[in-house]
C-alpha cells in the first residue's frame, strides 16, 4: 500500500544531505559511505513482480465504501433471532415493521404500513455453502457456493417475486496475482471480469457484459491502489458512468471515506463523505451528500449474543425523514 507523507518528506531530506555525510545517529566511526549505503536499501524497497499480493474479487473493487457509507438504513421496527442448531446448520427470523414509499406529485412522498416475517436457513460446510429465504410478501430467494478447489468456485444465485424472476451463475477463478469471473444470467446476460496485481499497490481491471434480451452491452475499466492506510479505486464504463472512491484510516478506530458518481448521459453527478468508527462493543458510521442528506447508523453490542440498532436518515429538501431501531439475537 501507498506510503503517507511522512516517508516522503523523510527521503527529500535523505537527498538533500551531502553524500558523504555521516547520518543523524549513526556510531561514531562509521565510514560515510557505508552509513548511507545502510540507509538507502530501507528507503527503496523493490517491488518483486513475481510474488504480487492476490487482489480483491471485481465485483468487490469498492468493499471498504461499501461498509462504511453504505449502511443498511432502515424505517420503523426490525427484530432479528438467529438459532444455530448444529456445526453446519444456522436458522433465521426476521420480523420487519415499517413502511413502502411511493412516490406523488413533486417530492412528496407518500408512506404506506408494511409488515413481513421472514425465514431463513444456512448450510455451512468447508467446500460449500446453502442460503434460503422467504418473505410472507411471496419473494423467496436463494444461494448455492461451492468451492472446487482453492482456485476455482461456482455460486448460483435465484431470486423470486411476484412478476420477477432471476437466476445467476458465477465462476470465480482466483490465481496466485489474479481474479477473474465468468457471469450467466437469465435474460441472456453473459459477463466476465478481470482484475490483476500489477504492484504491491496498484491492481487493474476491466469486465465487459451482453445484454442480449435488450441488446446493450458495456465495458469498463477499474484501478484499485490500497495500502496500509488508503483505499482509492476509479471506474470508467461506456454505460455513461465514472466512480472515484477513496477512504482513509486515520486512526485504529476511525475511518474516513467519500465517493463520487457521474453519469456524463444524465448530466448528474452524486457525491458523498462519511465516517466510520469502531469501538469495542459498538460501531458508528455517518454520511452526508451532495443532496443534503444526512445520515447515520450504530449498532451496539451490550453482549454476546445481544445487538441494539438505531438508524436515522433525514431529507430536509424532500421533508423525508427515517427512523429505525433494531433487535438481533443470537450470533
């Protein structure tokens, strides 16, 4: 990963000092030359290009955004019991009292009550995974992951609901410096991905789909830099769309991140910064957007097996204010 500015000042001062002086805090005695021959192969470090770290998945180029300013935000009651019965075999419950927006006139939004329960049941095993679910509202969902070997897996993915369904298959190959997927849809959707560690730092990728129901296709290109500090990636795709994201860790708890979004055929563009911070028993994370729209999210852990959650999202251009508090229980 990246090093931060401090290094970089540390090596401008490196050269700006006469090549045979003898560096600070070096024993008295040292020849010149060899001091500063001990202090230059600390300074340079060679990337060896044939031992390159292995890269994200694709499809997980933008993970760290993802977990800190997109927080599962939530309206009314949510209640959630998890039961495992055995080594491999986990239950969920899930009961969700809130409520369905439909847009009006204007930016008026109109809000109508809903309830659902849903069940769901995992299988876990070394080499494969089970995930079900279903909702009392007729949407039933479910996911198979089976690993090969430690290089090649396959998951299938089905989803159901009333006037939509949606079945997807990926195979994922993971190399030593590489990490590419093959995706078939329903729809005659065909896609596939590629992303590739060209230094310690720095992967790049592309991926590329067929939409053959609606005859439309896109490519696209992505560069991830991370190191022990930052996160920075950028995407460009011929759909219209440009995504920069960068977070930084400022501390052992605390995390910064921001994101931009532009889509040059719609002439919009979205931006965002939040925070993420984590302590021992709880998490808080925030954002605020281009729209004003302010947000944030904290789970607490009162103890094992015990989990509060509140979520707050206010609107003021939209006058569309959400508010949620959360149970779960069991791990």
């Amino acid at each position: 990963r990246a090093r931060a500015n401090l290094p970089a000042m540390d090596w401008f001062f490196t050269q700006a000092k006469c090549a045979d002086a003898t560096p600070t805090g070096a024993p008295l005695g040292t020849p010149p030359g060899a001091a500063v021959s001990a202090v230059d192969p600390a300074a340079k470090k060679k990337t060896d290009f044939l031992d390159l770290p292995t890269p994200v998945k694709y499809e997980e180029l933008q993970r760290e955004i993802m977990m800190s300013l997109k927080a599962d935000h939530f309206e009314g009651g949510r209640f959630d019991f998890n039961k495992q019965l055995n080594q491999k075999f986990f239950l969920s419950h899930s009961v969700f009292m809130g409520s369905i927006e439909v847009p009006a006139q204007g930016n008026q939004i109109i809000k109508i009550p809903n309830a659902t329960y849903e069940f769901g049941a995992n299988v876990v095993d070394a080499n494969y995974m089970l995930v079900g679910r279903a909702l009392t509202d007729g949407r039933v969902s479910g996911r198979l992951k089976y690993d090969f070997s430690d290089a090649l897996s396959a998951k299938l993915q089905t989803s159901k609901e009333p006037g939509f369904s949606q079945v997807m298959v990926d195979l994922d190959y993971k190399g030593l410096d590489s990490q590419a997927q093959i995706k078939l849809g329903n729809g005659s959707f065909y896609g596939v991905n590629y992303l590739q560690s060209v230094s310690d730092t720095l992967s790049l990728g592309g991926e590329g789909f067929w939409l053959g129901g609606q005859k439309k296709s896109g490519v696209g290109f992505a560069a991830r830099y991370a190191d022990d500090k930052t996160v920075a990636t950028g995407q460009v795709a011929t759909t219209g769309l440009v995504s920069l994201t960068y977070t930084a860790k400022v501390s052992e708890k605390a995390m910064l991140a921001s994101d931009f979004m532009w889509n040059w055929n719609a002439r919009q563009a979205q931006a965002s910064v939040g925070y993420d911070y984590i302590l021992r028993q709880s998490r808080l994370r925030g954002r605020v957007d281009n729209n004003g729209v302010v947000s944030a999210f904290l789970e607490e852990r009162l103890n094992a097996g015990f989990t509060l959650t509140f979520s707050a999202e206010i609107d003021h251009a939209n006058k569309n204010h959400k508010f949620g508090f959360g149970m779960t229980v069991g791990e």
